[in-house]
C-alpha cells in the first residue's frame, strides 16, 4: 500500500471550465525549431504558468512598457494562428504594440519567423490559454483593441460549451479593454456570429459600433488564406464590433 504522506497535497484540477482548444502536440519544421531557439527570446513573454502548461499564475501581470520598451496603444489578438492577420498589422502601424496570443508553438514559430524577415520589432507572442491572459498577465485596463478573428466554432452541439465567446469571456475582455476600447469579432460560422451577437448585446460594458445586422469587414484585417477559401465555398464573414463604455 502507498504512504498517504507521499501522496501529492495540492489537489486542484488544471481549470475548473474546459478552454476553447485542443492543444495536439503537432512536430515543428526544422526551421520552426531553429526559429523557436533563436527568436523566443525576443519575441514571447515570459508567462509564468499555474498548474496547467497554457495558464497563466495569478498576480503574474507584465508592465507593457517594460516589455515593448514604450508606452503605445497595444492591440491584442486571440488565435493568432500563424501569424499573417498580426504580423500585416504590426507592420502596417509600428506606433502600435501587438500581442498574439496562440497555444499552437508551430504556429508562434511561423509568426516569428515572419516578423524577423519583416525586421517587425513592436510584436510580442505569448503561448497561453487566451482568458487567463486577458485576466492575469496583462494590467486591467491596458487593452486598446481586442481581436478574435475566426476561432473555432465547435460546432457541434456537444462541444458548444467550449467556445470562446460567452458571458464570462465578455466580462474578461470589458477588463482588459481600456474605456473606448475596441472588440473585434468575425467568424465564419453563422450560428457562432449570432451567438457572439447575442452575447455582447446583452453586455452591458459595451457597446455597438454599427447599426443594422452586422459591421462592417475591419479593413485593418488581412485577407488571408483561409478567407478566401471560405469565399470561394460560399461562406459569408460576419465581422463585429463593439466598443467598450466607459467605467463608472
């Protein structure tokens, strides 16, 4: 029989809620892995973790000055997959501070990758579970604009649960967001656009900055790949928006 005083004490589970992800452990390219040695240390900031491999510790929050070496508006984006919306706009305006958020390292790789050639200097990655970055590692109130560009719609009924956008994310990024910040949404998927539709109607911390059924295409949003692909198979982009209202 084991000793019971061998046993580990802290018995917490990794999260109480199921995240918007499944983390596959998917193998690197030999320049994904060279680019993950050489530019990790530039580029990613250091998350110090709780229990699981993607969270973030509370009380873990970085000063963004310190981190990008100024003070500017920082845009975020949640999934950034490989990178080619965020890179784009970080190139784009270099007076503005960039954070992707991702958990896949390959893709975070590709991004970096893409930001060395470009010679980008005001983008930072992290590889963490979004909701707890918005929480726990960047400063209340810090965010001038939120990005959630095409997350996975899960759609299948069973797995609705795990979508991203719902009461307690809009409570997340009311947090982050300074007053008068910006919530970009779009998707693909049309039951997941009236569901993030619906969700945020019913925040009252924002609100929205179009009229009629949806806003209109952020032009500040690269057309990618998998963009044009859902075009040319008949999926119609939603785009949404809403701007944070000022705090009491």
């Amino acid at each position: 029989m084991s000793d019971p005083a061998a046993q580990p004490t802290d018995s917490r589970t990794f999260r109480e809620k199921p995240v918007s992800f499944v983390r596959r452990s998917g193998r690197m390219s030999e320049a994904q892995d060279r680019a993950w040695i050489d530019l990790a240390p530039i580029y990613v900031v250091d998350a110090p973790r709780d229990l699981a491999a993607t969270s973030i510790r509370p009380g873990a929050a970085i000063d963004p000055a310190a981190v990008w070496g100024r003070d500017a508006p920082l845009v975020v984006e949640i999934g950034s997959g490989q990178g080619h919306a965020i890179v784009h706009a970080a190139a784009a305006r270099p007076g503005t501070n960039f954070l992707a958020i991702e958990v896949f390292r390959a893709g975070l790789a590709r991004t970096m990758l893409d930001a060395d050639r470009a010679g980008i200097g005001n983008l930072r990655l992290v590889e963490a579970n979004a909701p707890e970055v918005l929480q726990h590692l960047l400063p209340a109130a810090s965010v001038d604009e939120l990005w959630v560009f095409f997350p996975d719609p899960w759609h299948k009924k069973k797995h609705t649960k795990r979508r991203l956008v719902t009461p307690d994310f809009a409570a997340i990024a009311a947090g982050a967001l300074r007053d008068g910040g910006v919530l970009r949404l779009a998707t693909d998927w049309e039951d997941y656009a009236l569901q993030m539709r619906d969700v945020l109607a019913a925040a009252t911390d924002f609100d929205a900055t179009f009229e009629g059924e949806w806003a209109p295409r952020f032009d500040g949003r690269v057309l990618t790949a998998f963009e044009r692909k859902g075009a040319r198979v008949g999926r119609d982009i939603r785009d949404l928006s809403y701007r944070r209202v000022a705090r009491t």
